[in-house]
C-alpha cells in the first residue's frame, strides 16, 4: 500500500491526521493516501479535541505523550503529528497493524 500520511523528518515521524471531534467514541476509522481518519469524542474547545487525540494517539502507538506533538493545524481538521525520536519502520510496523484490523 501507498501512503503518504506517514513522513520522516530531523525530529522523528510526522502522522497526517484528519481529525473528526465530538464523536461518541475514540477510534481510527478508515485512512486515505493523504491520512488516516480518527473520530476523537472530546469537542473542539479550549484544545480538549487535540488533547485527547495525544493522548489517544500515545495509547494506539505505546509511545509517551511527551513525545507526541501537534506541529501544523491546531484549529484545522487536518493536522501534522511529530512523533519525536522515532523511527519511521517503527511508527509504520504500528500504523499498519492498526489499519489492517479496520
């Protein structure tokens, strides 16, 4: 499979993320070539949504949240998530088993 949600940088693996807030639940959903769809149940105020996408995002992968930044589109639906000092084979091996239990 193609994708390009998944990039290496200097700081670690960036994740395109298309964030869907006040869903009933947290999950992934479903993904395209461009990113992968998560429904996050918090609501987009006071950064409540982001929030719980780091911390949803720390659970799914097993990585710290500390280690786990938004770095573009605070305020958008579609966001850039650095995962910091990993590798990409690593963040890859995870997303895919993820995305192959959907």
């Amino acid at each position: 499979m193609v994708n390009n949600f998944l990039s290496s940088s200097k700081d670690g693996v960036i994740l395109s993320v298309k964030l869907v807030p006040n869903s009933s639940f947290s999950k992934v959903v479903d993904y395209t070539e461009e990113y992968i769809r998560i429904k996050i149940a918090s609501p987009p105020i006071d950064n409540r949504a982001n929030k719980e996408l780091t911390a949803f995002c720390s659970d799914l992968l097993g990585i710290n949240k500390s280690r786990i930044k938004i770095i573009s589109g605070e305020k958008s639906k579609i966001k850039k998530i650095l995962f910091v000092n990993e590798n990409i084979e690593d963040i890859t091996q995870k997303i895919m088993f993820v995305l192959n239990s959907l």
